[in-house]
C-alpha cells in the first residue's frame, strides 16, 4: 500500500498556480514525476502524491524545481481565472478514473509523436549526410577527371612536340645526306676528269715521242713521262654519316649495376610486390574498380584528404577498401581509428589500435611515432569510456617512448586527477 502524501501548500493567481510538496528525507529525480493536463502525480516509493487540479493547465510550460527536500511547482493556467480549491471537490470515482487514464493515454500518444518526430529528424540528418557524402565524392571525382584530362593534354603536347622534333631531325639527316652525295658526285666526276687526262697524256703522238726519247738518251738524268701523272694528289671520298644506338641496362635502384648487389635487391623488390598484393579480397568484386583504386595508398591518401575535410564517414568507407586489399599496413588501422574516435565508436577505435600495435612489432626507432599514435588513441577511447586506468596506463606507455611530449604530459596529469577525484568520491 503506497503512503499518501497529504501536506502540501500553493496559492495562485490569474494565470498561474504555483504548489510545493516537501519531501524530506526522499530522493526525488524528474522520472518521478508526472504532469498532464488536468493530472499531477508524483511517485517515490512508497511514497505517492497524487491532484486532479481543478481546470486544465498548459503542461508544456509548467515547470517543476526540486530542492531542498521540496518540489516547487509552477503550473501555468490555460484560462485566466480564479480557482475555488486545487483540486476538483467531489468528484465520483469513475470521473476521476478517466482523468487518470485519459492522462496516461495523452502521455503515450505525446511520447509516440516525440518518437516519431526523431525518427524523421534522424533520418533527414542521415539523408543530408549521404547528400554532402555524395557531393564531396562527386566534387573529389571531378577534380581527379580534370587532373587526367590536364595530364592527358600535357601528354598530348609533349609527343606532338617530339614528333615535330623527330620530323626535322629527319629532314636535317636526309639534307645531310643529300649534300653527302652530291659531294661524292663531284669528286667522282673529278676524278674521271683526271683519269681521262691521264689516258690521253698515256698516248702521244709520234713527233712528241721522238722528242721526249732523244731529250732522253740525251740527258744525263732519268725522265719518265708519268712523273707528271704521279706527282698529282689523289683526294680519298668523303666518309659516309652513321648512328650509334647505345643501350642502358634499366635499372629500379639509383646505384649503377656494377655496385648493386642484385640478390639483396631481388629480394626486397620481391617483399614489396607481396606487401602490394590483394591478401583478404574478392578479386570478382573489384573488377569495376580503377586501377589506383586498387592501389591501398592511393586509397590511404584519400581517406586522409576526407578525414581532413571532416567526412570522417567516407575516410572509414577509403579505409576499409584498403583494408580489404591490405590487412598488414598498420598506418590504415590507426587512421581509421582516429575516424572511429571522432565519430563516437569507441570500441572499435579500441580495436583498430590494438591491431595496430601488433603490426608495429618488433618496436624500433622507425615505429616509435606510430605506437605513440596509437597508444594516446586507445587510451583516449578509454578514457571516453570512463575506464580512467586503463587510458593512464596506454598515456604512460606513449610518454616511455617519447618523454619529451608535453602535450601527452598534460593529459596524462589531467586523467590522474580524474582517477584521484573518482577514488575520493567511491
């Protein structure tokens, strides 16, 4: 059996009455109230206080204080009068049981309309985000479509302006050529010329070969008469134009080959070809996907640039392709839990970073601003979650590897006196 509540004391005037209930002793919170428009009730077990006021209220308005042991109550009149009492006087119980269940019913019906009401805010807020998620999406794809068509038409100029170099390099070699030949022409026609001079001084007439033999059997000394013909120089042809083709071993490293040790690097080109290649994916479901879409950085860097933008939605949705293609980047688990903290998913921002730090092994010097990373977002989870120790502890282990980070002191000291303050209150 409840225990009615029966000292009470209000007054009134035109368009308000304001009523206070003591409660001493009793915890009173606003779930144990209840308030309609012609129904008061006030409920802390046992303890039960109950009006059917005399004329309707506006109960959206009416505003109740709890303090001090005593609920004050300020119930707005939706008629300016006067009442005769505070409650209805005399009134047959089956009246008073409809005032009671038709104020039950207007509550119900209020709370379902409020349901509603955030269901359809809920979804236009999810209706607007896919909006700005898809115009975000479309702007970033008309940027990279532009970028191509510029890169295209870079292209485009630069092998038009090879051929053009080409073409003339051409036309120089076949005029060099030309020259080459017409030069070969002359001194072949000189040379003939000579060669037929030669032939008619080979065969003189007679009176000219009397002569030359009695200068000769006169003469002490010797006289040949094609020393004329041999004293004469002899122009060797102009040497014909070649190419040289010299071809370079194509190289991957900047070292030359001759001091590169090719076993060495075969074997990290071939770790790398494996880190890059698809380990958890469905190839049949990444068919229609772009080249660079299947790549895990290209998808890293675009779920950085969303992150930045503040599309935290769509930098999990880059994250988790690349994920897809590759399980064993760390840097893509800890970016997607900066995403998940940001967005309020916690335990999974808890889970990306564990996955993090068990890829980041054995910790080296490389790592060491990585397993920060992921130490203070895990413990910044935790400490979201209220569990206070286990983030003072991640925060602790962030400060061992770099000590000199003030930032990471401050909060750390920060969930110190939060961990203090809790233990005093417990």
């Amino acid at each position: 059996m409840p225990v009615w509540l029966q000292e009470y004391s209000w007054r009134q005037t035109g368009s308000a009455v304001y009523l206070s209930l003591p409660l001493r002793g009793l915890r009173v919170s606003p779930a144990n109230i209840f308030c309609a428009d012609q129904y008061l009730k006030v409920s802390v077990p046992p303890f039960l206080f109950e009006a059917f006021l005399y004329a309707p209220i506006d109960d959206i308005n009416s505003t109740a204080k709890i303090g001090n042991g005593i609920i004050f109550f300020t119930l707005y009149k939706k008629e300016v009068a006067i009442w005769d009492s505070l409650t209805l006087a005399n009134a047959s119980k089956e009246k008073l049981q409809y005032l009671r269940q038709d104020a039950v019913q207007k509550a119900h019906e209020k709370a379902k309309e409020e349901t509603e009401a955030k269901k359809v805010k809920k979804q236009e807020h999810k209706k607007y985000a896919l909006e700005a998620t898809m115009k975000l999406e479309e702007a970033e794809r008309i940027r990279i479509e532009d970028l191509k068509e510029k890169e295209r038409q870079k292209v485009t100029k630069e092998l038009e302006l090879w051929k053009k170099q080409l073409k003339a390099a051409e036309k120089q070699n076949k005029a060099q050529k030309e020259l080459h030949q017409e030069v070969h022409q002359e001194v072949q026609q000189f040379n003939e010329k000579k060669k037929e001079k030669a032939n008619k001084s080979r065969i003189p007439n007679e009176g000219t070969s009397k002569t030359r033999l009695k200068h000769t059997k006169g003469c002490h000394g010797s006289y040949s008469m094609f020393s004329e013909n041999l004293n004469e120089e002899q122009l060797p042809a102009p040497r014909s134009a070649a190419t040289i083709k010299i071809n370079f071993t194509s190289r991957v490293f900047p070292t030359p080959l001759r001091e590169s040790r090719i076993a060495e690097e075969e074997e990290w080109l071939h770790k790398q070809a494996e880190a890059r290649r698809t380990v958890s994916a469905d190839l049949s479901e990444l068919e229609d996907l772009n080249e660079e879409e299947k790549n895990p950085d290209w998808l890293k860097d675009k779920g950085n640039k969303m992150f930045a933008t503040g599309n935290y939605l769509a930098a999990v949705n880059a994250y988790n392709l690349a994920l897809r293609l590759n399980n064993k980047l760390p840097l893509l688990y800890l970016n997607r839990a900066a995403c998940h903290l940001k967005l309020r998913n916690l335990h999974k921002a808890i889970e990306d970073s564990c996955k993090a730090l068990e890829l980041l092994t054995p910790p080296v010097p490389d790592n060491n601003s990585a397993r920060v990373k992921a130490y203070v977002r895990r413990g910044t989870a935790f400490c979201q979650l209220e569990l206070y120790t286990e983030g003072l502890q991640d925060y602790e282990a962030a400060l061992k590897i770099n000590p000199k980070n003030e930032a990471i002191e401050k909060d750390a000291e920060k969930i110190r006196h939060l961990i203090q303050g809790t233990n005093q209150d417990a």
